[in-house]
C-alpha cells in the first residue's frame, strides 16, 4: 500500500508544470527550493526568507494553488521565487539546495532524488513512518557525495539554548544523568472538530495524510519524535528497549493515536519516561524536556533552558529566537562555507527510536531494539 501511494505521489510531483525559470546565480547567496508548499513548508519558507542569507529560487508543490500562497508569502518578505514547477525540474535546475516538506511516506524518495542530483538538503522529520524506510534513508545517506550537508529537521539540535544546555550537561554540573522525562502535551484540535467521513481514494488518503500511521507515522513518530531526538543526542545513543502503552480517544479519522505513555531503557541503566499527547484543552501547551542528574537538573525547551542547581538557585535563559531559525541558519551557512555534515542517520536513529517506542504501545508491553529493527 505504501509503495503504490509513494510510486503514485512521485510520479505526479514529475509532471506538474513549470511556470518559468530563469538562472539563479546571480549572486553569491546560496539558492534554495523548496519542495512542499504546506503549512510547514511554508513556515520553513518565511524563516528562510526572512532570517538567512539565503536567497529562494523556486517552490515546487503538486497544488497549484500552495505554490501560489508560497510565492505571495515569500514576496511579502522580499524573497519571490524565480521559478515553480515540479520535483523534477527543480533538481534539474542550478539551485544549490532544496527543503523537503513533503508528506513522511515520501522522504526516502525525495532524498534520494536530490542526492543524485547533488543538492544540499535540509528534508523534515521524521525520516520515514516504518523500519523499512528508516534503513533505507540510512542507505542513501552512506552512499551520498560527503560534500553534500544532509540536514533532517530536529531544529532543537541547532537550537542555542541546547546547545548551552548540553555544554552545561557535558561540564559534569549536574553529575551523571539518572533519569529523562519528556513531556509533548498540547491540544491537536480534534475536540472541536466534527467527524469527516473516511477518504474514498488513494488519492483522497494522500492529501489528508496526516492522521495515517501507513503515511506519517504514529504520533509519536511524527509529533514527540522531536524529544526524543533530543533525549538520545543528551543520553549518547539509542535504548536498547521500550515498554508502552497508548491509545486513541477522541480521533475521528485515521489510526493515528492521540496520547501514549512509553519508558526508555539505554544500555547504561538510563531510563527515560514520555508522556505524549493531543488530548489536552486547546489554550494548554507544555512541551519540554528534564534531566535528572546526582546534584541537580537541567529542562530544555524550544524558548528557554534551565539549570536547577538547589532549591533556591535556578539559572534560566530566554532563547534569543526561534529554533527552526537556528536549524536553517546553520544548514545554509554550512553551505556557504563548505563545512558539510551528514545528520540523516542521527535522524533515522531518533525516528527508529520513536518507532520503537510505538511498536511497544502496540504490543502493551516489552520490545527491543533488535526485535524491532528485524522487522524491517
């Protein structure tokens, strides 16, 4: 099912139209394309446009009318787009990158793709909804050019207050990490949502992809991945272990499920708690991550991190800005100046480790790294 909805998504992404194209080097900036006009396309757009050196050369989307919402955003920022068109044409171009926003099921394709165009890629996460795909964008990532920067979007990892927040970590200021609990609590809007009917077609499925394990992965595959993300960089690894439980109570579409509590154990007795959900009341959010050491803790968010050192002496930090900003500024001043890095296998290891995590909510129980990792 997945291959025929991946074969059928990329093959019309080829035959959209090109609108026009002219060169882009016309300056020194490094040229970018993005490919997935979305709502998180979009947004990765304006923070590109409007907080990098970079310089938007094309959008590319299968809906006409996306690729239109996206030039009139970028132009609003100063940054429209030389051209638009298909996945095919944009890697056939002189860009020197692309971001790929497309639906999860399609990422092992669309990287490939631009890897044997030789672009610069910054791709979204997760990195695919299944083992299968996870092992074959490590596949693609080993084989590509090591002049390519190969960027997965886990923004925190570029964010400055974790970056601070791991430099405190890795001094020895709180001791050796006991124990991590991640929390990925909002509102996904289902509440409030009426009850739609189930997609008729493929291709209805596809354009409401998102609440589709087969196409997106489960929630936390697609949503709380990004804690986990964070948990492995701070930890040093992967566990080798997940126990969970979750379900599903108030979706109305889809197999996605809307809240789920899973335990981490890693090889060094770590162990890491999450709590992930869609269920809470939409004017609550609280999304952050804790590391309980042997003299104090240290809590990561995307707009601060603190270090509890006692009761009564807590340091706190604003972050400066946005962490999707940090993600994008670095990726293209890598670029610019040549320092490539290669981050998809971390970002398959941390989509791996989500999976993980799922495959035990299924099971209600115990499954391990290397039982799950035989699945695929």
């Amino acid at each position: 099912m997945a291959q025929e909805l991946s074969r059928r998504a990329l093959l019309a992404a080829a035959a959209a139209p090109l609108a026009s194209a002219q060169s882009t080097k016309v300056n020194s900036a490094v040229s970018v394309a993005l490919v997935g006009c979305g709502g998180r396309g979009r947004s990765l757009m304006r923070d590109l446009v409007s907080s990098t050196d970079a310089r938007l050369s094309a959008v590319c989307d299968l809906r006409p009318e996306r690729m239109e919402q996206a030039r009139a955003e970028a132009a609003e920022r100063g940054g429209a787009p030389a051209m638009d068109g298909s996945f095919e044409r944009v890697l056939a171009s002189d860009v020197d990158a692309v971001i790929i926003a497309t639906p999860v099921f399609l990422h092992a394709d669309h990287l490939e793709a631009a890897v044997k165009a030789g672009k610069h890629v910054y791709i979204e996460k997760p990195a695919m909804p299944d083992v299968a795909g996870c092992k074959r964008m490590i596949k693609i990532a080993d084989s590509a050019d090591r002049k390519l920067n190969l960027t997965m979007g886990f923004q925190r990892h570029y964010g400055q207050v974790y970056l601070k927040a791991k430099e405190r970590l890795d001094s020895g200021a709180i001791g050796d990490i006991r124990l991590v609990h991640l929390h990925f609590i909002k509102s996904s809007g289902w509440i409030e949502r009426p009850a739609v009917r189930e997609p008729q077609t493929i291709d209805e499925k596809i354009r409401g992809w998102h609440p589709w394990r087969d196409l997106a992965g489960d929630l936390i595959v697609e949503n709380n991945v990004h804690l986990i993300d964070v948990m492995n960089w701070f930890v040093g690894g992967h566990p080798e272990l997940a126990v969970g439980l979750g379900g599903r109570t108030v979706a109305k579409i889809g197999d996605m499920r809307d809240h789920g509590n899973v335990s981490f154990l890693y090889d060094n007795g770590v162990q890491g708690a999450l709590i992930g959900t869609t269920l809470a009341p939409s004017f609550y959010r609280n999304v952050h991550e804790q590391y309980f050491g042997e003299t104090g803790v240290i809590e990561t968010a995307g707009a601060y991190w603190k270090h509890y050192k006692s009761r009564d002496d807590v340091f706190e930090e604003a972050s400066p800005r946005n962490v999707t900003t940090d993600a994008l500024d670095s990726f293209v001043r890598r670029i610019a100046e040549g320092k490539p890095e290669n981050a998809i296998v971390r970002g398959a290891e941390s989509t791996l480790t989500a999976i993980l995590g799922s495959m035990a909510m299924d099971a209600r129980g115990e499954v391990t790294w290397e039982e799950m990792m035989r699945t695929g």
